[in-house]
C-alpha cells in the first residue's frame, strides 16, 4: 500500500483485494466477541477532519479507529477556526504539529485530499472529496458484493442514477473493474459526465433493458435541487424512468442484491419496500464500512514508521 | 552506494532437522502433550484429559503444525483435540519496526476456548514477543483455565519472561544468526535451517 | 545615452551593428563606431523589435500585495517587453479616466516600459450598461482596447453596441470569450479527464459559441473586434472561416496554452489553474498552427499574479491565472521556433508589429512601437541569446507573485538586454531599474 489512499483508481489489484482480504480476517478475529477492540493502532492519532456534514462516514471512521485503539479527534469545520477563513494547508500543519499521524477528510472540493498529501507527512486518507472520489466507500462496496455473492470477477453491476456528480460512482467505475466487474452506467444523459466514453464501462439510458443482466444494482441518491437545473423535468419523471420500485425489482435475477450508499431517498430513486428487501445489503454495507476502514487504517498506518 | 570490490560470500545454511528429524521431534511433543494433559488417570486411561486441550497454532508455520501435533496425539492416544490458530499481527507491539503484512486466519473450535487447556503452537521461540502477543489475542477471544506452550525449536535470547512447555530442540544461536523452519504444508518440505546473516 | 550594439543579427540575419541615439535608431550597418557611446556585445544574439503585450494583469490599484505597476513592469522588460497593455479587472475598475490616468502615470514613473492601460467595457465589469470608453479614449492614457476581461460581456445587445461604439474613435473591443450560463462553477477543460477528476467541466462550446456570435456582430456593424487568450481547435477554425470572410478580427493566444495541457490540472495544483482552461494536446497543436498560420494574430501573456494565499489552496478555491511576461519568449521560442513553425521575422510579427497595430500604437511618432528596427525608428528593441537554456525558478523571478506554471521546466532562450527608446532596461539580463 502506499502511504495515502486518495482515490480508488490508484488501487491496483492486488492492493484492493489486500484491503478487502484484511477487512474479511478482521471480521473473522472479531466474530462473536465481546471485546471488539484490537491494541493495533496504540498511541496513533487519527484525526477526522470534515468540511462537510457526513455523520455516517465520520461515525464510521471513528469506530474503525478506536477498535484499533487509535486516538481519535474529531475536527468539524463548521464553527472553528476554519470557518474563519483558515487556510487547508494552516488546518493540516496546525493538526500535524499536535501530533496526529494520519488524517481523514472529508472535503467539498474534488483533490483537496492530493493537496493535503501534499502538506503533510502523515497519512491521508479521502473520506470524499467533491464529485471526485469516495474510495472507502467503493472498497465496502465491494465488499459487501464479495461477500454476498462469494467474488468479484465477471460480477454484473449497475450503477443507476446522478452518475455526474457523484464520487461513489467514480469510486466505484475505478475500483469494480479493477477487480474483473463488468460495470454497466444507468442514468439520462444529463447525468452521464462528457466523457464518460474513455471509462472501462458500458452505459445506458434505459433502467428496464439493464435490470435483467444485473447480478448487483448499485443506486445512487439524487439530488432534488438537480432538478432545477434542469438535469431532469421533475422528481416524478425521474422516479418513473429511472427509479427501483418493486415491479422493476422483479426483473432482477434470482441472486441479484440492492445496494445504496446511504443516504436513501425513500419513494425517489428507490423504493422503501425495496430498500427493506431480502435483497438489499444496505443495513450490512453501514457494518462493513466498519471492517474496511480498519483494514485500511491498519494498512497505511500499522507499519508505517514515524 | 559505496561498493566493496571483494567477493561477498554465500550465506552459509546448516541443516539443524531433516523431514525425519522434524517428525521424530513433533512424536515426542505429542507424546508429551498425552503425558502432561491426561489429568490423573493411570495406564489404559491415557487420553482421558485430552478433550479439555485445544491446540492453538500461531500463523503462519504454527497453523499447520498444531494440526501436526493434533494429528499425531490421535493417532497415539486415539483420542482427537480441537485445533485453532490465532493470528497476532494486530496484537504485534512491534509492527512500525516490521511493517504491515496481510492478516491471517483466526479459527477457534465452536466450543470456543472458555475453561479449557490451551496449547499454544509455534515454530521457533526466540524474543518471546509473539508469544507474548499470542497471550493478549487469547485474553480477547476468551478464558482459558491454562496455557501452555509447544515451540518446534527453542533458539534463547528471550526479552520477556516466557518459557516453553514443550520445546522440540533447543538451539543455542549468536543474534546474527537466523533460524528457519520449513514445512511441507508452507514451504513442500521438511527441515530447520541455520543461517549466518553476513552484514 | 548612446548605445552601440555590435554584431547583433536583426531578425536572425547578418550580424550587424546597431546606434542608438536621442531614443531613436540613429544607424544600422557593419563596423559602426560612435565617440561616448556606451558598447553592448551582442555576438551571437538575436535583436527583434521590443515586444508588445496586449493582455497583462498589473493588480494595482488593488492587489499591490500580488503585483504592481512597478514590479509587472520590470517583469515585462526582462521579458523583453516595451509595451504592456494593462487590463481593467483592478480595484477599482479601470472604467473611468481617472483611474486609466492613474495606472498609466505608474507606468511613466516605473519608467521600464509603456503601460498602455485597457478601459473596461462596462461600469465596473458587470456587463450592465457601457462605461464612459469615449472619456477613456480621450485621456491622457488615450485608450483604444477595451475590454472586461475576467468577465465575458456576455449579453449580445451590449457587445454590439459596444463594438459599434468604439468606431468613433478607432477602438477595439478585447472579447474575454465565455458563454458564462455554459462555465458556471467550471474548474478545468470539459472532456475525459474533467470526469474522471471530478472538476467541473469548461467547454469548449462556450468559447466557440460567443466567438462566433461576436464575428457575426462585428462583421455586421463592420467594427473592429479582438478575441482574447483563443484556447480551442474550434475556436482557430471559427476564426479562419471570419477572416476568410473580411471579418475585421483579430485574436490572441497565450504561451501557456501553446505549450501546457490540461493533464496539468491532475496533480490538482491549482498553478494551473486558469481562464481559459488548459485544453487537449489537439488544441495545442491548433492553436500553435493557427499562430504560425496568422490565424492569431499575436501571443499575448495573460500575466495573472496571484497571492500565495489565492494559489496554495483546493482547487476549486484558487483563483485562476498564471504568470507569463517573463516565459513569454522562451514558450515561443520552444513551441515556434524551434520546431520550426516560426521564424524570427515572425516572432517580431506576432509579438511586437501585430499586437502594436491592434493597439493602435504603431503609428509614426516617438511613442511608437512595433516598428521595423531601421533608422529613424524608436529604439524599441530587445537582444535575444537563443542557445541559452535555463530551468524555471519562480522565486527569481522579477514579479511580485511566485505562480508560474513553468516552475522547474527548462526553456530556452535569455532575454540579454531590453532597450526602451534608447534606455537600457535590462542589460546582462538584468533590470536596470
Ligand atoms: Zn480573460
């Protein structure tokens, strides 16, 4: 591994599937234990530095590392001294100096993660980063398919909906096909990056011609305000032609799953009797991000000297 | 770099154990093992404490040599033990030193480990950290009324208070020297090796 | 002064000797000798007419902390400039005389080049309603490009009637050309990489679309138009099929979209940052061939000095530009001439004679530029040694700012000495002032 995980189209095979390798042996030593605490990361400071509101994937990271036995320091932008105007780069040097060794952003701007790596000498790892990349988010992802599916190789996935402004899905294209997916787009044109031709993937506008082939339907949240610029007429329209209901869910192959990261627009772009389904792993993907964000922490900073 | 121009020479390698030594020595253990976990039973009653022990194998050459061991004690005392491994990379005080390496499987019998004999397998007892290590994994995943320990070789230069139960060779050795254990499962063979590391 | 330059080879020809006196050319010819004069060696170096840049950011009034009159103008003369033209995006805007007044008086103080200012085309660059270009034209600055650069006058109606209004007085209207409902939150070129990146895409479409429509205009009210930093394939082949047609336009490109790409932006350095974006190596290729074929008219820098505090940040909250006066050459020389696209008569052309002329200040008196380097002429000329080669070092640089694109690339070309009417502003490749 290298000393930073920025975006997932950096991870090359073997990388991915050691993330992944190691997230399933965590899960293994931790299985029906009481003490679901590892004294790995002792006197390791992670510090959580969000730009954006994100509880989910904040509480997410901040378990992963306090099972490590990492210190954990939440550093919210909003009401601090960000807020007034401190520069990134103050933040990162200002957080480095009180001692943490690796730091997980979460940033409005697409790359602000590459210009942290840049500053620091810890670690950095992209807790989501504009419409760039979300790479944690893509390795439970694909890990929630390994597990429910038993691989990865030549698995069927569709990811459906805001396509462009999304940095699941960028995670996603990068790290799935990396991993021998056949990773098919869904979503109207206007949702589709310019572009999107030069990705390893195939595209579609059509939900109901895809459905069919699909042995994992990855769908993406979207964005109301999207609407008013004119991305789609109307919220009606969109959950018409592009989202899960139960009737589209029946096309599905028997052993196909749901995925969503979370969080849902219940009634938009997908169904709450299909979100609640047998079929959906969205409960076991908010467990599995745990486990990853272990592994990932454990590789970057387990060996890495000070 | 600054290169020296005299030949460096091959690292010398002497074999410590052959396959038949390795298996002649793994026999006794087992033969301990029966010996010392029978509980109080006389002749005729030999395997009576063995369902209590579990054998627990330290990743990556104490995996397969716990089932060894297992293996042999079946067939000497025709009673089977659980076998478990425990990996301790994210127990290991020392990972910025070694860096990180992937993980391991951690298997424990259903039963788990609570109130029984739990042998300990590894293959080389030196420093004594893996072991030490392999202790705090234990205390995690339950409690043991005893533990024990079973080492294929013992090379000294211990840096905690940790002595072996079993201990299928004793090695003296220089710190310079590398002590390698080789298994058919692991490596297609039997054998120990002992290494000069030329610096 | 009198200064006598022996051995230069005037647009790379036949060494010759060069007397310059009272500010003008005095004589041209081998083995020139004059009593008192002051000798420059210039063996080996290359002498073109001093250049002319249409499009420089100087931030005074305003932004001293990134650039000021002063030290922009010490830049341009170690770049070989005699004459810059200062845009209007300062603070305040250049949209009255007296503000154009003031930024060409701190160019006479600076004393190292002319600082011709540029008015705004609209009160304070809002694109709302015309300033006074007539009050402007008539200043002592005597302004003949306008522009609201930074800003695209993007309303079709107000382009018109400003292109039609200048007329009255010879003016011409800089276009900063991009469809602004089309860029809204753009960050870099719209294409692969912008979706791969997660930058917010610029398309081209929104430069070619208001370039188009304002060679329509232009060619409709038969006023004169120029098109700024021109960073598309599209855009060359938009302004090729005007000219074909007698369109009076003319356009510019900066050295760095002559010679970087957008896989800059992938480091996420914002350095690289700028407006127009860097685009596709085949838009590179275009806009190279389009200077070579006169398509462009002119290189001009799009010197943009930016605070350390404006760049070293996300990218998306970087502001966007770069500096060019110094590199301006040596990109030139590098995409141009030394691959042969152009020659040195055509670096005079598309540096000095095409940009003085669509300044307006190639007319016939002292304050001339752009002019042949023959006698009678204003000693407005710089010495070029070609074979010299150096790598970019942003703290030596003469700018206030540090945010070169070029940082640590090698380049060829040194600027050895600049005259300004006579005056040596920069000699042994350093500034005299
Ligand atoms: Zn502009």
């Amino acid at each position: 591994m290298k000393r930073h995980l920025l975006e997932a189209a950096d991870l090359d095979r073997a990388d991915a599937t050691l993330v992944l390798d190691t997230a399933a042996q965590i899960d293994q030593a931790l299985a029906g234990r009481e003490v679901k605490k590892l004294p790995t990361l002792r006197g390791r400071t992670v510090v959580n530095l969000f730009y954006e509101d994100s509880t989910r994937t904040r509480i997410s990271f901040e378990l992963a590392a306090k099972r490590l036995s990492a210190d954990v320091i939440n550093f919210s932008a909003k009401g601090s001294s960000v807020s007034k105007g401190e520069s990134l780069k103050d933040t990162a040097l200002t957080l480095e100096a009180m001692g943490s060794d690796a730091i997980v952003v979460r940033h409005s701007a697409s790359g602000a993660p590459h210009r942290l790596a840049g500053w620091v000498r810890g670690s950095v790892v992209n807790a989501g980063d504009g419409t760039h990349e979300h790479p944690t988010q893509a390795l439970l992802d694909a890990y929630t398919i390994r597990r429910r599916l038993g691989r990865l190789d030549g698995v069927r996935v569709a990811i459906v909906g805001d396509v462009l402004h999304s940095r699941v899905a960028r995670s996603n294209v990068w790290l799935l096909t990396t991993l021998g997916a056949e990773v098919t787009l869904v979503a109207p044109p206007t949702l589709l990056p310019v572009g999107v031709g030069s990705w390893p993937v195939q595209f579609s506008y059509d939900l109901d011609a895809v459905l069919p082939k699909a042995d994992v339907v990855m769908v993406l949240r979207v964005q109301l305000e999207r609407m008013n610029a004119s991305f789609f007429p109307s919220a009606r329209e969109y959950s018409r032609r592009y989202g899960l209901d139960a009737v589209r869910m029946a096309a599905l192959g028997d052993e196909a799953i749901v995925m969503h990261p979370g969080p849902m627009n219940r009634g938009m772009e997908i169904a709450a009797d299909v979100a609640d389904s047998v079929r959906s792993t969205i409960v076991e993907q908010v467990g599995n991000g745990v486990s990853v964000r272990m592994a990932v922490l454990y590789l970057l900073l387990g060996g890495s000297p000070q | 770099m600054a290169g020296s121009p005299a030949p460096v020479p091959e690292n010398q390698s002497t074999v410590l154990l052959g396959a038949a030594d390795v298996a002649r020595v793994v026999d006794r253990i087992a033969h301990q093992v029966i010996e010392k976990c029978a509980g109080g039973g006389g002749a005729g009653d030999e395997g009576a404490g063995l369902p209590d022990v579990v054998l627990v194998g330290i990743p990556t050459r104490g995996a397969p040599l716990a089932r060894r061991l297992a293996g042999r004690i079946a067939a000497f005392a025709g009673t089977a033990v659980d076998v478990g491994t425990v990996d301790i990379t994210l127990y290991r005080d020392d990972l910025r030193m070694r860096g990180v390496r992937a993980l391991e499987d951690t298997v424990l019998p259903p039963e788990g480990i609570d109130g029984r004999l739990v042998v300990l397998v590894d293959d080389v007892l030196f420093s004594g950290r893996s072991v030490r290590a392999a202790l705090d994994a234990l205390r995690d995943l339950g409690r043991p009324r005893a533990v024990q320990l079973a080492v294929l070789v013992d090379r000294g230069h211990r840096e905690l208070p940790i002595r072996a139960d079993y201990v299928g060779k004793n090695v003296p050795t220089s710190r310079a020297q590398k002590v390698r254990v080789h298994l058919a499962e692991t490596d297609g063979t039997d054998e120990v090796l002992v290494t000069e590391e030329r610096r | 002064m009198t200064h006598l330059i022996k051995g230069a080879r005037v647009l790379g020809g036949d060494p010759a000797d060069l007397l310059l006196e009272d500010g003008r050319i005095a004589a041209v010819g081998e083995r020139l000798s004059a009593a008192g004069a002051t000798v420059v060696d210039a063996d080996g170096l290359v002498a073109l007419p001093g250049l002319v840049d249409l499009h420089t950011h100087l931030r005074e009034p305003g932004r001293e902390d990134a650039e000021t009159v002063e030290t922009g103008s010490r830049a341009a003369a170690l770049g070989g400039f005699t004459a810059v033209h200062a845009m209007a995006n300062t603070d305040p805007v250049a949209d009255t005389a007296g503000v154009v007044e003031q930024v060409w008086r701190l160019g006479r103080q600076a004393g190292l080049v002319d600082v011709v200012p540029v008015g705004a085309v609209t009160v304070g660059l809002r694109g709302e309603r015309l300033a006074e270009l007539g009050a402007m034209a008539d200043s002592a600055a005597r302004v003949r490009v306008f522009s609201d650069d930074g800003h695209c006058v993007a309303d079709p109606a107000l382009m018109r009637r400003a292109l039609e209004y200048v007329k009255a007085f010879d003016g011409v209207v800089a276009q900063h050309a991009e469809e602004p409902r089309l860029t809204a939150g753009a960050q870099m070129n719209e294409g692969d990489l912008s979706a791969r990146l997660g930058l917010t895409g610029w398309p081209a479409a929104a430069e070619e679309a208001v370039i188009a429509r304002d060679v329509l205009l232009a060619e409709h009210v038969g006023a004169r138009l120029h098109v700024c930093h021109v960073s598309t394939a599209g855009s060359v082949e938009i302004l090729r099929w005007a000219k074909s047609r007698g369109v009076q336009v003319t356009a510019e490109v900066t050295p760095h979209h002559l010679l970087l790409t957008e896989t800059c932006a992938e480091s996420y350095d914002p350095v690289f940052k700028v407006n127009p974006p860097l685009r596709t190596d085949a838009d590179v290729q275009a806009l190279r061939a389009g200077l070579a074929d006169g398509t462009i008219d002119a290189v001009a820098t799009d010197h943009a000095p930016h605070a350390v505090e404006d760049k070293e940040s996300e990218w998306a909250q970087a502001r966007p530009g770069m500096l060019g006066l110094e590199q301006a050459l040596s990109v030139v020389l590098e995409t141009l001439v030394e691959p042969g696209l152009l020659d040195w008569a055509g670096v005079a052309d598309r540096m000095s004679v095409r940009p003085a002329a669509i300044g307006r200040l190639d007319g016939r008196g002292p304050r001339s530029h752009g002019r042949p380097l023959t006698p009678g002429e204003p000693a407005n000329l710089l010495l070029l040694d070609p074979a010299a080669r150096a790598v970019v070092d942003p703290a030596a640089l003469a700018s206030r700012s540090r945010n070169s694109p070029y940082a640590g690339r090698e380049l060829p070309g040194r600027v050895v000495a600049t005259f300004l009417r006579g005056e040596a502003t920069v000699l042994d490749g350093k500034a005299q002032k």
